[in-house]
C-alpha cells in the first residue's frame, strides 16, 4: 500500500470543512496509507491564528510545497472555496485538490455586494487556474454549476457531499386504524 499525505486545514467532527474533509478521506481509505497534516503550536494564541480559515490554507501550501519536494504524493484536501484563486495557482504542479466548495448566497448578507459582484469574477479566475492544471475536478455540491463553463462541467463531479452521506433510516411504526360507523 502507498503512502498518501493529505493537508487538512480543518478536520474536526462539528464544523462542515472537518465533516466534508473526514468524508473525503473515508472514500480513499481503501486505497491509500493515509498520513494527515496539520499545524499545531503548544501556544495556544499562535495555534488559534496560523490555525484560522484563512491563514492556515498558506501554511498548507507550504506544507504540500515540503512534500512535493520530497517526491511525496501530496492531496490538498480543505479549505478549498472556488473564489480563493491563490490557493489553486500556489499549489505544487502534481499535488492533488479535494472537494471545492462554495456558492452560498445570502442576500440579507452584510457581504452583499463582494459576494454577487467580485465573487463571479474570482470564480471564473480559478475556472481558469482549475481548467489548466487538473484533470478531474470535484465539488461538494452543485451550486457553483451556474458560474462554471460548460467545458468545466463535463470535466467535473458535483454533489460529492450528497453522494457519500449515509442517510439511515428509521422504520416507521404502523398504526392500524379502523373506523367502524
């Protein structure tokens, strides 16, 4: 079995990044040595901000430059939204990218105009980073379709989120009724 390092920006069990990347993981399992990285400082102010959503995906572009150096087999796994375009042009050429994620709109939003105006812009900038440097592309789910040419599209695999969750069902009690008038 080959070893497979994956930098994790988020894995924890009750934010939706840690959840989307444990599910990433659990379908590659199977094939690969799993060896996750992360960064962690004993101080805890240094661990709260180079750990922060938007500062830690750098520290794991480094990380993933480190492997790649190493000849090591490298997947970047989360936090991976289309409209951050750096992180998709910064990777190392072979390193791999786990499901991207994105597309929510919130109107009564306070980010309003940044998310209808610039967003559309810094999406179709990483269509383009994304188009040229990866084969196969995969979303976690289907929002983003609409930003996304169609070229992008067939090259892509949407809905990884509602693919891989296992819904468990409840058997429901029947209840016999009769009406006797």
């Amino acid at each position: 079995m080959s070893e497979k390092y994956f930098w994790v920006c988020e894995f924890s069990t009750n934010t939706g990044e840690g959840n989307l990347a444990r599910l990433y993981l659990n379908k590659i399992k199977n094939k690969k040595k799993i060896i996750l990285c992360k960064i962690f400082f004993k101080n805890k102010i240094a661990n709260k901000i180079i750990n922060y959503k938007y500062v830690s995906p750098f520290f794991g572009i480094l990380i993933c430059w480190y492997l790649f150096l190493k000849k090591k087999d490298v997947t970047y796994v989360n936090y991976l939204p289309l409209w951050n375009f750096l992180i998709f042009l910064l990777l190392p050429p072979s390193s791999k990218i786990g499901p991207i994620t994105g597309g929510a709109f919130f109107p009564k939003n306070n980010q309003y105009l940044i998310r209808k105006y610039i967003f559309p812009v810094l999406y179709k900038i990483s269509e383009k980073i994304i188009n040229f440097r990866y084969e196969k592309i995969l979303f976690s789910t289907s929002l983003l379709k609409k930003y996304l040419s169609s070229k992008t599209i067939k090259r892509s695999e949407f809905n990884f989120v509602f693919n891989y969750i296992k819904i468990k069902k409840k058997k429901k009690k029947k209840i016999n009724f009769f009406l006797y008038y």
